[in-house]
C-alpha cells in the first residue's frame, strides 16, 4: 500500500467542501473550513481552476463554484455503473455479516424480479434465484418497491376491485389492506415479510436508490422461522437498511442525513 498524497488529499477535501451549503465558496472559506494555510489554498484553487474542476461565479468575484470535469467524471461513472452486478457486491457484503440468504430486486408492473442474491452458509435456508419473479405484494422487496410509487401509479396497478393472489395463508388479497400495509412502510422506511411468500420465511427489505434520489430497487434479508425472532427482526431491520443505503451509495445517491 503506497502512502498518501498530501497534496493531492487536500485538494480532494476541497473539492468535497463544494457538496455543501450553497454549492459556492472562497478562498478565506476554504482556509476557515480546512484549517489550511492560505498560500497553500490559493495555489491549490488556483490548481483546480486552471483544470476546470472549479470555476468563478458570475457577478460573485472570490467565490467558485464546481466546474465541468467533476460533472464528466460522474456521468461517465454512471455510464458503467451495473445495478445487478454492484447490488451482488453489497448483497455478499451483508449476507457475510448476517450469514442469511440476501436479494435484490426490481419492480417490474405488479411483480418483483430478483436481479442479484447470495445465500446463507446455513443447511436450512430460503430456496431462490437470480431472475425469479414473484407477486410484489407478498414479498418484502416488493412492497417496499411499492411503497415508493406515487397514489396514481399504485392505483391503476392495483385498483379497488383487483384480485390479489395468494402465496400463503398469510399473503395480503385485498388492495385496502396492501395500501394500509404500504403507508405504513413509507412512514418507517422498511418493509417486514411475514410469511407471506414462503411458509417457512420471513424477511424485512430496504429501499435503493439511485443519484436522483428515485427508490430503483430493494434488498431484501430472508430468514428460516426457526431463527427468526422479535430481536432479529430488529438486528435484521438496520443491517438491510445499512446495505441499502450503501448500495445507493454505489449508484451515487447522496444521503442528507
């Protein structure tokens, strides 16, 4: 492992600064926030403004905001982002730390279709597969991805009248009822499956979302019920979360929180 640029670390922590407040800064700024010396400031905004990776503000003399090379280097970035392939990266990341089975999953009209997964190490465990597509509404995944339609969308995929089909006993069959259930998951920010895909399973899930901030997929943690608990759920809750909002990290969401 080779040792760390100074230089080159202070100019990124610059261009870094600029993800904040307004979007603009200057120089006696950047010495304020950094804790640098000002001749060590000015040659380096004198460095990324010759490089057009910050440039003036019109009508603001001092004060520089982000040029066009960052805005290049992130779209081509985008250009080879892979959900599939960057959702199986952080699902083995998490399925490591919990060691159950982990999917992610895309909405496509009323279905969920998984697009990565890697399974628990335990003998007992959920059976699936990459590329499985199973009814939204009995899944973890699914309602989550539903959770974060718009009312109008939901409706014209499941109106009042619809016929909901039934995986398990436990399976929700009534639109009125899905729709509880999804407000309910909008307001906490994770959805719970209890046994309503597979008898012998549970899950919770996690919404993914992409640079825009638009919800594009779930990850999901399936478990036996033989090592599911009340206790679990919860451990289980923030470690989907935790994955998800890494995982939308890769895609280039940037949390406020």
């Amino acid at each position: 492992m080779g040792r760390l640029v100074p230089a080159v670390t202070r100019a990124l922590d610059i261009l870094e600064l600029f993800l904040d407040g307004d979007g603009t800064l200057s120089a006696p700024d950047i010495v304020r926030k950094l804790q640098l010396p000002r001749t060590t400031v000015h040659e380096l905004v004198t460095t990324l403004a010759a490089r057009k990776y910050i440039v003036p503000v019109p009508g603001q003399p001092g004060r520089y905001r982000l040029g066009v090379r960052p805005y290049q280097l992130g779209a081509r970035y985008a250009e080879q982002l892979d959900l599939a392939a960057e959702g199986q990266q952080v699902a083995r990341s998490v399925a490591e730390t919990c060691d159950e089975t982990v999917h992610v999953a895309i909405l496509e009209d009323t279905d969920v279709i998984y697009i990565a997964k890697v399974d628990s190490t335990h003998a007992v465990r959920m059976v699936s597969a990459a590329g499985r597509r199973l009814p939204a509404h009995c899944t973890s995944v699914g309602k989550m991805l539903l959770a974060s339609l718009p009312e109008h969308e939901l409706a014209a995929r499941f109106p009042d009248d619809a016929e909901l089909v039934a995986m398990t006993p436990n399976s929700i069959t009534d639109p009125a009822a899905l729709r509880e259930t999804l407000a309910e998951i909008r307001e906490r920010g994770i959805a719970v499956e209890n046994r309503e895909s597979n008898p012998d399973v549970s899950c919770v899930a996690a919404p993914v979302r992409d640079r825009a901030g638009q919800v594009v997929a779930a990850l999901s943690i399936s478990v036996p019920m033989i090592r599911w608990s009340e206790d679990r759920r919860a451990e289980l809750e923030q470690l989907a979360a935790k994955g998800a909002a890494e995982l939308s990290e890769h895609l280039g969401h940037r949390s406020l929180a």
